[in-house]
C-alpha cells in the first residue's frame, strides 16, 4: 500500500483522524487543506467509473480519461458510465466505484472526496474542481498511473478518508522564456503537463524580448521572420564571446492555438506577454522605423537590457501596438494581457526629437520623483491598457509600471522584492508575487556552482522556494488585492529541455504549496518526504529531468 500507517494502532483507535501536513500519512503536492483517515481501503483497480451527466463534456471526459489511464496502469478494466439519477443512487450507497457527483455549491477550483470501502464520492462543481480531484486521486494511487505502462503488481488500494480542497490563490503561475531561447511546442506542452500535475492553473509566457520575437503576427510577418532570430549568441558568461551561429524559432498561429487548447484542457490559462516599450530590440530588428534612431538594429547577441527600445513620440508605434495587441487578444481567451513595462533605459527618449515632442504636447514634466521621459512611459502604459480594454482584455505588467501614474484596474507582477506587490496592494491595484528573492528559477540551486550547470547566478534553494509566505509585511486589508504567486524561468543560460527541467524541478512543487496551502497546512519536513517517497518517482514515471534532493 503506498500510503504510509505511520502509527497504525494509534490511528485505527482515533478515527476519523484528522491528517495534517506534519503527519504526512498520505502524499499530495500541494497538501489538501484537510484530510480526515478513517478505517479501511477502497479497491481502486478495476473499480467502475461512474459520472454525473450534470457535468459538462469536458469534465465528463476528465474522468472518461481517469477511467482509461487507471485501466491501463492497474490492468484492471475499470468501466466508464453516465447513469441516471447518480446523487440519489451515492446517497442511498446503491452504486459503487468511483461515483463523480456535480455539486454547485462548491468552488471553480474546490473539490472534496470521500473515500469509503465500497465507493468513492467524488463532488466537485467546475472543470477544474473535476481535474483537481482527478489530480489528487492521481497522487494517491501508485506512480505508474502516470505512465502508459501496466503495473498490475502495484497495490491499487485508497486509504478511506475524507478531502476537502481549494486553493489559498486563484492565480498559481509558472513563467516561461521562449525568447532567449526558443522551446518547442512539444517542450512547452510538457511544460505544462507537470504544472498541471501540481494545480498551476496560469502559464505566463515571455513571446518577445531583445534576443528574439516568438509569435507569428499576420500584419507584420518580419517580426518573426527578421525578429525571431540572432546572427550570434554569447558564449556561456562571457559577454566579449560570440557563437556566431544563427539562433531562433517562432510559433505560428496555429501552433499558439495548439498550445491554448492543449493548455485549457489541463485547466491552465496562458498570459502572453509582449514586452514594452523595452526589450523589443528584435522588433526593431524587422521595423527600423519602430526605434528612435531608425536603426539599423539586430536581434541580440547578449544577455542583459538593451538601451535600444519603441519610440515612444512616434504615431507609427502606436498603432504597431494596437495591430499586434489586437491578434495577440485574438489569440489567446484569458482575461489578461501582460504588456512587460520592465527595464526600459530612457537614454533614447532623451535624445529623440520625436520623444521629446511627444513629452512637450503631453505636458510631461520632472518632478521630485519621477522624469518626464518616465512619465512617458506611463503614457504607453495608459494607451495599451485602453486599447486593450477595448478589446475586453486587462493589462499586468512588471512592477516598473508603479513608477509615476498608473490606471485603475492594471494588476502589478512585484519582481524586484514584494515591495512592489506590498504598494500596489495598498493603492487598491491587484497583484501576483514573483520576487527574485523567492520566485526566481533560473537562479541556482546550490552554492556549489561549479557542480551546477551554468547559469545566470543567485541562490534560490528548495527551502527558500517553500518558505515563501506572499502576504508578509502586507498591511491590514491589502492581502485581498493578492491574487497570487508566480515563479519565472528566464532562459537566458538555459538552451535544452534538460536544462530547463533541472530548473524547474522539484522547486515548482514547493511553489505549490506556497500557491496552494494556508501557511498552517505547510511543513518542509513533511513536504521532503513526500517528495523523496512519492513525488519525484512520478516524475521519473513521466520521463522528466529533476534535480536531486540534497
Ligand atoms: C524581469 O525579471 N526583468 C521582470
Ligand atoms: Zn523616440
């Protein structure tokens, strides 16, 4: 049996038992709110599926699909039906098996599963409150009902319990960087794979920066065609060094449909990103006209902020905006669009006569905090974040987008540190959690950096990841405004799925748990054995590259 009786007397003489996350009886990343034991076992293999017709198609099919995968794992057909009148039947306890029951008054995102020794109910009202209790029965079950493979030798038994779930944050993010370095869609649908294994319900995917454009837009075909590749890469560190090797890819925009669907269909939701009005250096690349100086400008070679960014005095940018933005919002369905907003030097602007008309005709002056050239910025902001808005789309961008004036209704990613996130929250504005401090994968794992592949430095241990507590330092009444907490996965010094995984894995299963659990329900000690006792054999069992515990 692969749940663990850890005091197996002690817990029969106390039933219902109620398990928390110190008492780590049952392995589930992220841990449930509340697990209740109790005696007995289900027999899972072979048992027959039974799913509430009140459902809709795509939960119904969530659980056709359980029934299929426990089949072939188990080797034990477990049967898929739709019967009529199935709350009553779970109610009188005349069905048996695993009984999925739509249940309205429950969460989007809430599930709860009562697991006795002849049926498991399983309630839930939405279709991620379906695919979350798939996911947690999932975990219960041996690893091989990950793989396509038959484990019939495996203990397919459930412990009897009672879970209740929902999530701490509504938005639970993983960032991607297909700039610096182009991933596959195949790389990125498996990307996604293990995020929805681990209840992320947001992909926030980085599509443009200085080193390369990824998505095909139809009005300006040489984005991707100029834009989405460099004519060199810097060596590993060395910024003096250059591969001289042409570098690049691009999604069209059937592949950027492939991977929304294939993303809905795990419950997650994609946020692109076209980052503005800096890093756009590829964009430049294609359109000159798009710059200050009218170029000429390459896609770069090297990592870092380039100072060459949109001009911001020119109506011509403004309108290349509108007509990407306008085929990105077609696009991708999620509520939001995140516009970047980070990192734009003002040295351009400076000098730019078009700029510095644009700044003139707005009034924009200094103040004792801010310059007219940020100011400018805002002003960029303020026009996408109402074209967008036209568009039914709200906008996110990095937390730069707090310096000088910013709209109602723009949701603020704090990066540098939570103090961004802790002033948004304050001010009213919604905010995600993604501080380098806590939220940065591409910072290593160790400090013994010569044992670690090459990358871009900092620290950012497992432990650290999981003792993320995003409303700290929050005053009274501003926690509400926090949506969530997102970790980012720059690549930069990362070019291989290999690589990218090592980064990623285990440190997005803590994040999990800081998305997903009321800091009560979280224990590092119990989450490593997890991890060491469950966690990391699914994913071997799935063929994922992980780094391994210290
Ligand atoms: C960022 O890391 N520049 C948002
Ligand atoms: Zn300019």
């Amino acid at each position: 049996m692969k749940f663990r009786l850890i005091i197996l007397s002690a817990a029969l003489s106390l039933l219902p038992l109620a398990s928390t996350a110190k008492d780590p009886v049952i392995h589930i990343v992220p841990q449930p709110e509340r697990i209740e034991l109790q005696k007995g076992t289900f027999k899972a293999a072979g048992a027959s599926i039974n799913c509430d017709a009140a459902f809709d198609t795509r939960s119904r099919a969530a659980v056709q699909d359980f029934a299929a995968r426990l089949s072939i794992a188990s080797g034990k057909v477990s049967s898929f039906a739709v019967p009529v009148g199935i709350a009553a039947s779970a109610e009188a306890g005349s069905i048996r098996g695993f009984v999925f029951i739509r249940d309205a008054s429950l969460g989007d995102e809430e599930y709860r599963i009562e697991i006795g020794s002849k049926a498991a109910k399983v309630y839930a009202s939405e279709y991620n409150g379906v695919l979350y209790a798939v996911t947690t029965l999932k975990q219960m079950l041996p690893e091989a009902v990950y793989g396509g493979a038959l484990a019939d030798d495996a203990d397919w038994h459930l412990p009897c319990a009672v879970i209740s779930d929902k999530p701490r944050f509504a938005y639970r993010g993983m960032h991607l960087d297909c700039s610096r370095h182009f991933f596959s869609v195949d790389v990125v649908k498996r990307y996604l794979d293990i995020m929805a294994v681990y209840k992320l319900n947001r992909l926030h995917w980085h599509l443009s920066d200085d080193q390369g454009w990824r998505i095909e837009i139809k009005r300006y075909p040489e984005l991707t065609l100029i834009g989405g590749y460099r004519s060199g890469t810097m060596i590993g560190r060395d910024f003096n060094s250059d591969d001289g090797i042409r570098y690049g890819g691009y999604y069209t925009q059937d592949q950027i449909r492939e991977v929304v669907a294939y993303a809905e269909k795990l419950g997650i939701t994609i946020v692109p990103e076209i980052d503005l009005p800096g890093h756009m250096l590829a964009a430049l690349s294609a359109y000159p006209w798009l710059g200050c100086s009218g170029g000429p400008y390459e896609a770069w070679h090297k990592w870092g902020v380039a100072d060459k960014v949109l001009c911001a005095g020119k109506e011509t940018t403004y309108e290349f905006l509108e007509n990407v933005l306008t085929e990105v919002a077609e696009l991708f369905p999620g509520e939001y669009i995140h516009i970047g907003g980070d990192e734009c030097p003002k040295t351009e602007w400076e000098k730019c006569p078009d700029c510095q008309a644009k700044i003139e005709e707005l009034g924009l002056k200094d103040d004792d905090r801010f310059s007219a050239e940020q100011y400018l910025q805002c002003y960029v902001t303020a026009c996408m974040q109402d074209f967008l808005a036209t568009l039914g789309k709200k906008i996110i961008g990095w937390d730069e987008i707090l310096e000088g004036k910013l709209a109602e209704g723009a949701t603020v990613m704090s990066w540098r540190g939570v103090q961004g996130g802790i002033e948004a929250a304050s001010l009213g504005f919604d905010a995600i959690m993604t501080p380098t401090s806590h939220c940065y994968f591409d910072y290593m794992q160790s400090r013994d950096t010569d044992n670690e592949p090459v990358g871009i430095g900092g620290f950012l241990p497992l432990d650290k990841v999981y003792g993320f507590e995003p409303l700290e330092g929050m005053p009274e009444g501003a926690g509400k405004h926090i949506l969530g907490v997102q970790a980012n996965l720059w690549t930069e010094y990362i070019a291989t799925e290999e690589h990218l995984q090592y980064m990623l894995l285990p440190r997005m299963l803590a994040l999990s748990e800081v998305q997903w659990c009321l800091p009560e329900n979280k224990d590092f000690e119990a989450f490593k054995t997890k991890l060491a006792e469950h966690e990391l054999k699914v994913l071997e069992t799935m063929g994922y590259n992980y780094r391994k515990l210290d």
